[in-house]
C-alpha cells in the first residue's frame, strides 16, 4: 500500500474588512459608496459591482446592436414580403 504524502488543505482566509483606516475612501463607480480603494485602479467597491457595471455596459451595447440589427430584418422582411410590381 503506498502512502502519499497529501498537502495539507488551504486555509483561505479572507482579511477582514473592518480595518481600513489608513486605505483612502473613494465612491464606487458602480453604486457610488465610498470604499476603501487598496489600488489606483480600484474602481468599485466590490467584484460584484464591478460585474454589475460591466454586465450593464454589455448589455447597453447588446440593446443599441439589436436595434439595429432589428431595424435591418425588418427591412430585409419587408423586401421579401413586398410581392414586385
Ligand atoms: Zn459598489
């Protein structure tokens, strides 16, 4: 029987958030609450306002693509109903 030699578990442990005292306080691009910003580039809160923000963008961009993809089909549907003169 062989024994392997398992690494031990990861002990993830998250920092705790209550001590930001010394971070300087910005409002988050997302929902627009102050948070401490740990990096220059921080610019929301949380990873979930951020991919709120993003999915947002997104979907603004999907809407302005369908509406003109829509307004295509319905010129394209339009051609091939019309029955020729
Ligand atoms: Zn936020």
């Amino acid at each position: 029987m062989h024994e392997r030699n398992l690494p031990p578990p990861p002990e993830q442990r998250l920092e705790s958030v209550l001590t930001v005292s010394s971070d300087s306080l910005v409002p988050c691009a997302g929902c627009g609450k102050p948070f401490a910003q740990r990096r220059p580039n921080h610019r929301y809160c949380s990873p979930a306002c951020r991919m709120a923000a993003f999915q947002a963008k997104q979907g603004k961009d999907r809407a302005e693509r369908d509406a003109k993809v829509r307004l295509k089909l319905r010129e394209a549907i339009e051609l091939l109903e019309d029955p020729t003169p």
